[in-house]
C-alpha cells in the first residue's frame, strides 16, 4: 500500500518552489506563499532547465516569463538569487535537489512518529 505524506502545510502534493531569503531557503508551500512579496528570489519551473543549453529556443522563451534572473555558465543555465545577502547562482538540478531533499526529511520524520 502507498501512503501520501502530507507536507508542513497538511497538503498531499507540494509547489516545486523554492524561496530564498535573508536568513533561509523555503520550500513548497511556504516558498509559493513569498512569491508576490519576493520575486526575484522565488524559483519554480526549475525542471524546465535540466539538461537543457542557455541558448536553447526553450529556455531563452521560458525566461521571459521568470521573475528570477538565469545566467549562464559554461553555456549551462543557472538561476541566480540573493541569500542571506549574497549573490548566488544554483544550477537546476540543485533547486530539484533542495525540494526532494525535503520531502525526503519530510518523509523520515513521519516514518520515526510511528506511521
């Protein structure tokens, strides 16, 4: 038998965002809820760049409707964001990491209370 974990905000399925902050990165939920009031920090659609060149027809039309800044590296896209007062650059497949990383935590804490 499969079992949804529900997610910090009680929810089944979880927005593929991630926010970054001056203090933290937030994820899901809680990181879609900071997009109006953080735009340039708030990420989604990451999957949207794996594999993918910065030159591509996809990626350079894709961008036009990203609040968030992607540069390139190598020729490779990487999405650039402010933390903790700093100015980073994350490839893609890190943004993707950061969320299943999550889930992965999520899931272990439900599994030690005993479900």
């Amino acid at each position: 038998m499969i079992t949804l974990v529900a997610n910090d905000q009680g929810n089944r399925t979880t927005p593929s965002y991630v926010a970054f902050t001056d203090t933290e990165h937030l994820i899901g939920d809680a990181a879609k809820n900071r997009g109006a009031m953080n735009p340039l920090n708030t990420v989604f659609d990451a999957k949207r760049l794996i594999g993918r060149k910065f030159e591509d027809y996809s990626v350079q039309s894709d961008m036009k409707h990203w609040p968030f800044k992607v540069i390139s590296t190598d020729g490779r896209p990487k999405i650039q964001v402010e933390l903790k007062g700093e100015t980073k650059a994350f490839m893609p497949e890190e943004i993707s990491s950061m969320i299943l990383s999550k889930m992965k935590n999520r899931r272990g804490l439900y599994r030690k209370i005993g479900h």
